[in-house]
C-alpha cells in the first residue's frame, strides 16, 4: 500500500505541473489553473471517500481517497484554465459521482483494473 500511495503522490505531482506548465508563463493564469486543479482533486477525493466509506458498511480502504483524486484529476484538465474554484467544486463533486458509479459497473461486470484508474480516466474523455 505504501508504494500505491508513493505513486499516487508522484503523479498528482507531475499533473499539477502538467496542468500549469500548458500555460506557458509563470503568471496569474497558472495560480489559477493550480488552484483549480488542487480544489478539483481534494473535492473528488473527499466526496469518493465518503461514498465509499457509507456504501462499504462503514469501512474504510486506503486507495478510496487516492482514486478519488485521480478523478478529479483526470475530470479538471480540460477546464483548469477555464472555470472559476467555484466551478471546479462542482466539477470535483460531480467528478466522484460519476466515477464511482463507473468503477461499481466494472467491478459489477469483472472488467479488472488494478486502481480502478482506467473507468476514471475514460469516462473523463466522454
């Protein structure tokens, strides 16, 4: 589990510089595509964590926050550079939602995916 978290943290470092590197410039537009993609990211990741923490009979796994936050990684990148915070609340909100009703039909329907990564990141292209 630990490598999991070590991985994570490595490609939330990477995305962020992803997403703020596209604009080019170290200027206001790049503090708010960073802020954008951080409000995104911790929205999904507490949204899905709480999701997975009441349908799970109150249980609690360590990658449920960790895959949370690759949704609303994955969901922001477009729009970083776009929206209001305020706009990226809701697309972390619903960011969860979706993705976590995604991952549940592959698990439903045996697709195997070993962090559930691949649902987040192609519903996110729809």
């Amino acid at each position: 589990m630990g490598l999991v978290g070590i991985g994570t943290t490595f490609l939330m470092f990477g995305w962020f510089g992803f997403n703020a590197g596209r604009t080019l410039s170290v200027s206001d537009h790049a503090a708010i595509v960073i802020a954008n993609t951080a409000v995104a990211m911790i929205i999904a990741m507490v949204v899905w964590t709480f999701i997975a923490y009441f349908k799970n009979n109150h249980h609690f796994s360590f990658t449920e926050p960790l895959v949370g936050a690759v949704a609303g990684l994955a969901t922001i990148t477009s729009a970083s550079g776009y929206v209001t915070p305020i706009s990226s609340i809701l697309i972390g909100f619903l960011a969860a939602i979706i993705c976590y009703i995604a991952v549940q039909l592959a698990n439903k329907w045996n697709l195997d995916d070993a962090l559930d990564f691949g649902e987040s990141m192609e519903l996110e292209e729809c």
